[in-house]
C-alpha cells in the first residue's frame, strides 16, 4: 500500500512538475521587442518627416514668396505680466498660395500612445519573464520549509520522500497562476487598446511616408533645377573665359569670369550632393514600416497563451488532484 | 482655401499660360483640375482634396521635368513654384488626417497606461513576495487540511 502510494506520488510530481505552468515568455518577450521596435520606427518616421519637409520649406528661392516665420514665439507681445501658451509657439510655412504648414513633429498624442505601449510591454515582459523568478523561487523555498515544519508540528512522522518537493511545485504551480492571471486580466484590459495603437500606426505611417517622399520630391526638383542651372552658366561663363584672350589688360576680366566660374562650380557640388541626400532619403522612405498589425497579432498571441487551459495550469492541478488523492491513500484513508 | 491663395493661385497659372506653347498645353491639361480642386479644398472634403491633387501632381511633375529636359529655365522655375505649392497642400492634407487620427490615441493611451499601472502593481506585489508567499501558504494549509495535518 506504502509502496503504491509513494509511487503514486511519485508519478503525481512528475505529472506536477510537468504540468508546471511556464508563463508565456516567449509571447511577452516577441509582444515587448515588437513594441519596442515599432516605438523607435514610428519615432524616426516622424523625425525625417519634420526634417525633410523643414528642408523643402526653406530652400524655396525667395522668388516664390513662401516664407518660414516663427508664430506666437515672442514673449513681448504677450500681455504684460502673462506668458503665451508654450505650446502655441511654432515655426510655419507661409506664403500666397501656400498653406500654413506646421514645421514640427507630427503626430504627439500616436508619438506618445507607441511609447505607452512598449512601457506596458515591458512591464508585462517583466511580469512574466524573470525578474521575480527569483522571488518565486524563494518562496517555493520558503514553502518547503513550511510544510517540513508543519510535519514536525503536527507529530506527523517524516514525509515520503519527494513529498516536500511535490508540495513546492504545487506552491509554484499556484504562484504562476496566481501571476498568470494577473497578466491575463492586464491583457485584457489593455487589448483594446493596443488594437487602436497598431491601426493608428499603419495609417498615421501611410501618410507621414507619403509626406516624406512629397517634400523630398519638392527637394530633389529645387537641386535638380540648381543643377542644371549652374551646369549650363558654368558652360556659358566657360566658353566666355575661353573666347577672351590672354593678353595684357584683359586680366581682371578673365579673373571675374574665373571667379564666376568657380562660384557655379561650388553650386553645382552643393546641389549634387544635396540629390544625393535626398536620393538616400527617399530610398529610406520607400522601406519606411508602415504595417503595424504585428504589434497587434503579437498581443493576441500573448492572451491566448495566457489564456489556453491546455498550457501548463491545466495539467498541473490535475497533478495536484491525483498528489491528494495518493496522500490520502498513503494515510490510510 | 482663401481667396488670396486662390488669387494666387490663379495669376501663377496666368504667367505660366502666358509663357510659351509648353505652357499653354499645360495649361489645359490643368485648368480643369486647379478650379475641381479649388471646389474640393474646403475642410470638409479633405478626401476629395487629396484626390484632386493626386491627379493634378503627376501632370504638373511631367511638365516641370520636360521643362528641365528643354533646358527652358524660366518656366521651370514657373513651374515649380506652382509643382511645390501643390505638394505642399497635398502634404497639409495629409497632416489633417493624422491630426484626425492622433486624436483618437489620447483616449487608447489612458486605457494603457492603466493596464501599465495594473502590471507594475503586481510585479511589486511579487517582488515583495507577500502574493506568492499568501498563495503558496493558502494553497499549504489547504492541503494540510486536506491530508489531516491540520485541522
């Protein structure tokens, strides 16, 4: 009877120990570096937003009228003994024509909504992943040294061998439920959410790509026009030095046509270089993420885990049953 | 739109007419779209906005770049002014858009940050260890109990 009992327990711990729930790790940690990498995405899309349309809003020659004027920024005209609103301080776009465009980063509250998100995730990675292993562990241990004194207390003899050791892993097994649920219950009410942030991203993403490749187009037409225009005066101011000879009394005149000449050529490299940066923009702005479902697939992934009975929890009080039922057994009842 | 940009508007397209057969061919090709576009440039067609310049931008751009190709500097420089205010539009229609959108992400970033307050509670509440140590000695006296250690 003994016998078959410490073999039932026996197979209990291993059942037990078996079963014993592994939260979802690797769902937090893949939902947590998604987060993470789309925070830094959407931040370096809005970043190059602002600063190729800032690019394309003031390298517009003085010809066209559009103008870059700070608004609202100069505190003297405030009311004495007020402040203006910070937040009505701003550098604009103006001009006939043109609309009042906003030189500043786009998007605040998505910029801050995305931030929130990876905060989240990586309190939720923390939950589930290791920082309170430890913890745990400690009070798997303390659990032990509970129930040893809870035999010595109660004149019981000796447990089983392995008895302590399954009673800890049922104390483990509670615990991870115990943070299983508490992670599950956060899901849950952040899912919502976190639903709204991977749809705003994907679609606030679209249009600030499209921005981007508008202002760099708006860059690469004013170096490309720059370009040929100092390519075709360099060649006129060329053929003009050549054509004027090398003699006496003629010098000042070649030296302001070479001077002219070395003024068209530091353009045309200014402006060749410039279509060069913006080619790089444009090219980084063609891969520019603008798909963010994964943030949200990621989470799901993360609850159903948490949530399937199957994982871990399940099997794992089944352990605790048959663990009762065979100490039961071995008492004799 | 206002009616100065629209005036603005309006004399660019003047001089751009008034300069050559490149022009003038530009011209009608974009005549049609500018006075659509100048129809659907109110607020409250921002779609319809966007469209209009979707299929203005494509023929403006052509004509820009076979003014370039001509080396016919002075209407390339028309022309841009005319290409970079209309991408300029196209881009403030778009900032519209997520304006719109980036106002939704207030009410979504509460729900977050609770679930966040929520989670870092209970990591502290198990890094103390009180939760893990209540559920572990709970689930020790019951099973004391179960097994008559305890009664």
């Amino acid at each position: 009877m003994r016998l078959n009992a410490r073999n039932a327990i026996i197979c209990a711990l291993i059942i037990a120990l078996a079963g014993c729930a592994t939260l979802p790790q690797r769902e937090a940690t893949a939902f947590k570096t998604i987060a993470s990498a789309d925070a830094d995405s959407f931040g370096k899309a809005t970043a190059s937003d602002l600063r190729s349309r800032t690019e394309a809003a003031v390298i517009q020659s003085a010809a066209t009228g559009i103008s870059v004027e700070t608004m609202n920024c100069d505190q003297s005209t405030a009311p004495a003994g007020t402040m203006i609103d910070k937040t009505q301080c701003e550098v604009k776009m103006t001009g006939v024509g043109t609309p009042p465009l906003a030189l500043v980063e786009g998007a605040p509250r998505t910029r801050k909504l995305i931030k929130a998100v990876a905060t989240y995730a990586a309190a939720m990675a923390d939950l589930a992943e290791a920082k309170d292993v430890a913890a745990a562990k400690a009070n798997v241990d303390a659990a032990e040294k509970s129930i040893e004194t809870l035999f010595t207390i109660s004149g019981v003899a000796a447990p089983a061998a392995g008895f302590t050791k399954a009673i800890a892993a049922i104390a483990k097994g509670r615990m991870t439920k115990a943070r299983r649920n508490a992670l599950l219950a956060a899901a849950r009410e952040a899912d919502p959410a976190i639903k709204v942030a991977a749809d705003q991203l994907t679609e606030i993403s679209k249009s600030i790509k499209g921005n981007v490749l508008d202002s760099a187009a708006v860059r690469l037409n004013r170096y490309q026009s720059a370009l040929d225009r100092a390519t075709e005066t360099g060649k006129r101011l060329q053929a003009k030095y050549s054509a004027l000879p090398a003699r006496a009394g003629r010098a000042d005149a070649r030296d302001q046509l070479r001077v002219m000449i070395d003024g068209e050529q530091a353009r045309r490299v200014d402006a060749g270089n410039a279509l060069v940066r913006t080619a790089v923009d444009i090219r980084l702005a063609r891969g520019m993420e603008t798909d963010f479902s994964g943030l949200a697939k990621a989470h799901t992934a993360l609850i159903n885990a948490l949530d399937k009975p199957e994982v871990g929890m399940t099997s794992a009080f089944d352990g605790i049953n048959s663990f009762l039922d065979a100490v039961s057994s071995a008492k004799g009842d | 739109m206002t009616d100065e940009a629209l005036s603005g508007y309006s004399a660019l397209y003047a001089r751009l007419d008034s300069l050559d057969q490149t022009a003038a061919i530009a011209h009608d090709c974009w005549s049609a779209d500018l006075s659509l576009m100048a129809a659907r440039i109110a607020p409250p067609d921002l779609a319809g906005f966007k469209a209009a310049l979707d299929l203005l931008i494509p023929k403006v751009q052509a004509a820009f770049t076979a003014a370039r190709t001509a080396h016919d500097f002075d209407l390339t420089d028309h022309i841009e002014s005319v290409l970079s205010r209309l991408y300029f539009w196209r881009i403030y229609a778009r900032d519209q858009f997520i304006a719109a959108l980036d106002q939704a992400s207030a009410a979504a970033m509460t729900a977050l940050q609770a679930a966040t307050a929520t989670l870092q509670k209970t990591a502290a509440d198990f890094d103390q260890g009180d939760h893990d140590t209540d559920t572990a000695m709970t689930s020790l006296q019951d099973l004391a109990e179960a097994v008559g250690l305890r009664s």
